[in-house]
C-alpha cells in the first residue's frame, strides 16, 4: 500500500483557567466528492456494487485508480494527488469514459476499438450551429474533420440536410436527453456515441471557436474537438498516447491523425476488407509474393482477339486501369496528384477525386513535349512554379500553364556525366531543397543557388524503412510520400526513417479503387 502522508494540526481551546492542546491527525491528499465522482465516470473507480450501503472505497483502491489515471494521462504514476494530477480534474476534456471495463484488465493495444460501421458510405447531418458558431461554419469545419480520417479507413462521407444520418451533429446544454448531461463551460466539452448510434454532443454553454490559436483561453476550438469525436463516432476509444487525436484532454491545435489513430483505423476498416476480398478469390496463389501488381487487359471476352486489331479507335480500349496498374510515376503539381502511365495522365485534386476530364494522353496536357517522349517517369515541380520533365540527360521545362519554355541537359543539376537517367526526383518542403535519385544513390541541389550540396551523392539507405528503388516521392499536404510498386511509405522527416504502420496499399488509399485479394500483401513489408 502506498504510505499516506499526514498534517499535525494543533487545536488550542482556552478556558477561564486552563488552555487545553488537543493533537489531531488529518489525512493530506485525500481526494473530494467530486474527484471520486471523476474516477467513478472514467472508469478508473468501479461503481458501487450490489447495493451495498456499507461499500466504501481504501486507501489502495483510491491510490490504484490514481495510478491508472496519472498513467493514462502521461504523468507518473505516483498514487498520490500532486499539483500536476489535480489539474486533469479541471482539464476541459471528452465526456466518453477512458477505461471500459472489459479492457481495463488487459490492454494489449494502446487504441481501444469498439465497432465500426460495418461500410465505407456513411452519412452526416449538423442538425444546428452553437450561440457563438453559426451552422454554416460548422458544416465547414465537420467537412474538414471527416476528412482527416476518412483516407485511413477508406471511407466516403456524405452531408445530408433532411432525413436521419449515420452521424448526427449537435449542440446542447445541461441535460439534452441521452443520459449523460454537460455541465456547463469548462469540464466536458462534448461526447459521442460509437456506431451504431453515432450522434455527436457538443456543449452549447461553451465558447466556440475556429482558431486553434485563439488568445482567449476560455475559447474552444470546434475542429479540434470535432475531429476528436468523430473518431468516437467511428468506432474509436480514448487513447493514452498523448500525441493521439483520441487522447481525452482538450488540446490544439489538431493538424493529422497519430500512428495510433490510425492503427485504429485499419482494424476496424481496412483489415475487414482484406478478409473479405481474400475470401472471396478463389484464384489467389499463396504462394506468389510478388511486389507488382496485375497488368491490365484489354478484354474480357475469351472469343475475341486483340492481335489484329490495329485499326481499333476506341480509347477506352488503350487506358490502362488505374487500380491494375503499374503506374510510371506519381507527382504533386500544383497542389493537385498526377499519376502517370504509359502515354496518359491521370490528375486527383484528392485522394480518390479523379478530375473531370481525366484520364488524358500527357501531349494533349504538356504542350511542346518532344513525341519521341512516350513515357514520363521522372518529373517534378521547381520553386518558381516551372515543370521539369526528365528523359535520359535532357529535360523539357514547362510554364505553370504546361508550355514548353525550354530544352536543358542533367549537367544543369550538377549530375556527374556517368548517370544516364534520374529515377526520381523532388522538392522537399523539410529543408526547400531538390532531390535528384538514381536508383541507389540521391543528390540534394540547392535551386536558390544552383549549386549541389557538399557531401553527395549518398545511399539511398540513408531513408530508413523506404525500399529502393523508388518509383516516386511526393510531397502532399505538408507530408513526404514515397512509392514503389503497388504500395506507398510515410516518412517521418523528423526520426529520419518510415511510420511504422507502413506500408499501405496505393490504389486503394490513394485512387477510386476496391480492395482486391492482393491488397493482403501489400499491407507487409518485404521490400528489399
């Protein structure tokens, strides 16, 4: 038992003739009536059992529950209620409890799941805006929320503006009817309810606002806590990573989902896809691990030749399928992903949102690109908004309205003669500097000067975790893609190596594709 710290108060009571000291011992650190309560809503004090009126609750119990909450929280674990841990009791915070009980006693995973939605198209609906935030606003800012989860899990929200929804938004006050009352600003900001009920509470005595930087610190931001409670809304628990979305104190500003998020998501969503499309083949070889993915065809019908049939027009017929593909490269441009593959261009202003248009043949896009040009593998967007095209030791420079400017050679790059061809080639929003790959080997050119850094070239072994070599490297919405074959990396710019939970599987995440049998493998690992 943890030994309990005592207080001597001396109690002086004076008569006419005589003072009399009487000695007390008062417990310190004892927690109040509102503090249990606390642990009692969280899960970290078991309810009163069996009705028993003489249940009370030890010294050790209490310890124990603070432990659970100091260590669920990030502090030390100390049983005691010091400065640090008496500040969580007025944390503004989720309302969902942290430690259910059929997990609290074995907790194998750091992400707590409950039930997803049992399919990828789920509907929203913002049933009203708060006192200090109109319902446009937040019709916005939800948008935004979904859609930094929807990608991990493969999944595609629709707003609904009558009729019942999947996930219902709404604020409230006091008691709004589900059981589980606010209690006004401060505390409990908002809660949600995992599928299949998932409606989205949000406490209207609170001040919202949309600025995670906001000074006012009695302001709370809505996207920070709505992307929070979606994740309830999709199946998710609290998480006792303190950099996770779904840790249970407030905290902003919210920018992207954790390892932790996201491992969450690909339990609940993408593991079950796997599991279906793999029962569902019947001509999957257990034994193939090949690293590429199926080649198209051309046809369906087993009667039909294609041999002869050079006088075919049909366009159709030559697009390759972009989610049975080995795509030549992908590349950002303009904020916007191309992909390419063979002599067409796909371009997605999002993941999976194929422009109108698209696919197109990259000469009828890339005006002035020499026709003896009939594959683009390596192409990048410079500083100045320009586009480079590389084939062997020439490139083609466009305008950012894709005109040829002009004709160069590799020699501009600084590329030592002997390199006959770039495999890959970015511009890094980590340091503003170009990267230039051949197959196992990169160079990092300073555009600004036109100089290559000292020190290069090095080995591509230097990107931990990333396979080599590669067919692409990105950079999209802030963060370094790399791809090869069917599958794409996370790098982690900071620890200098891949996330962890990579890789994932391209055309699924990234493209308007099914899963498919072969996604199962393109979930492992075993790149050179």
């Amino acid at each position: 038992m943890e030994p309990r710290k005592y207080v001597l108060l001396i109690s002086i009571v004076i008569g006419c003739s005589v003072a009399t000291a009487k000695t007390i011992f008062v417990e310190e650190d004892v927690p109040s009536i509102e503090e249990i309560s606390f642990m009692k809503k969280y899960g970290y004090l078991p309810e009163k059992q069996d009705d028993n009126m003489d249940f009370a609750y030890t010294p050790h119990s209490i310890a124990e529950a603070l432990k659970k909450m100091q260590s669920f929280a990030g502090l030390s674990p100390t049983g005691h209620l010091d400065a640090e841990t008496r500040k969580l009791f007025k944390r503004r915070r989720c309302g969902v409890k942290d430690i259910e009980t059929k997990s609290a006693a074995h907790r194998r995973r750091r992400y707590i799941l409950q039930q997803g939605w049992g399919k990828k198209a789920i509907t929203y609906r913002v049933l009203n805006g708060s006192s200090t935030l109109e319902r446009a606003r937040v019709e916005t800012l939800m948008a935004a929320g979904l859609a930094v989860w929807a990608p991990h899990g493969g999944l595609q929200f629709e707003q609904l503006d009558h009729g019942k929804a999947d996930i219902q938004v709404s604020f409230a006050s006091k008691d709004h009817g589900d059981g589980f009352p606010f209690d006004g600003p401060g505390h409990v900001v908002a809660h949600a309810f995992p599928p299949p009920h998932g409606a989205m509470h949000f406490d209207d005595d609170e001040l919202w606002g949309d600025n995670p930087d906001e000074e006012d610190e009695n302001i709370t931001d809505f996207f920070a806590v709505a992307v929070h409670e979606i994740g309830h809304a999709l199946g998710m628990s609290h998480s006792n990573v303190k950099a996770s979305v779904m840790y249970p104190y407030y905290q902003v500003p919210v920018e992207k989902l954790h390892e932790d998020d996201i491992l969450g998501m690909q339990e609940l969503y993408l593991k079950e896809d796997v599991h279906e499309a793999l029962l569902e083949s019947t001509e999957q070889s257990v034994a193939s691990r090949s690293s590429l993915a199926p080649r198209p065809t051309l046809a369906d019908d087993d009667n039909k030749s294609n041999e002869d049939n050079d006088d075919d027009e049909d366009d159709d017929n030559d697009v390759p399928d972009l989610c049975y593909t080995n795509y030549d490269t992908v590349q950002v441009i303009q904020d916007k992903l191309f992909v390419f593959e063979e002599e067409w261009v796909w371009v997605l202003t999002d993941r999976k949102q194929i422009m109108e248009g698209y696919p197109k043949r990259f000469h009828d896009v890339f005006i002035g690109l020499p026709k003896h040009i009939t594959v683009i593998r390596t192409i990048y967007e410079k500083q100045n908004g320009h586009i480079v095209v590389f084939s062997g030791r020439s490139f083609w420079e466009f305008s950012a309205r894709f005109r040829l400017v002009r004709r160069g050679r590799l020699s501009e790059y600084k590329i030592p003669p002997q390199v006959s061809e770039l495999t890959t080639v970015f511009l890094s929003n980590y340091n503003n500097k170009t990267y230039l790959i051949e197959y196992e080997r990169f160079w990092r050119f300073d555009d600004a000067t036109s100089s290559m850094d000292k020190g290069y070239p090095k080995e591509m072994s230097a990107w931990r975790q990333i396979p080599y070599p590669v067919d692409a490297a990105v950079i999209w919405k802030g963060d370094t893609f790399f791809f090869r074959g069917p599958r794409f990396w996370r790098f982690d710019n900071t620890a200098v190596r891949a996330h962890h939970y990579y890789p994932l599987p391209t055309a699924q995440i990234w493209f308007p594709c099914r899963a498919t049998p072969d996604m199962a493998r393109y979930v492992t690992n075993d790149e050179p």
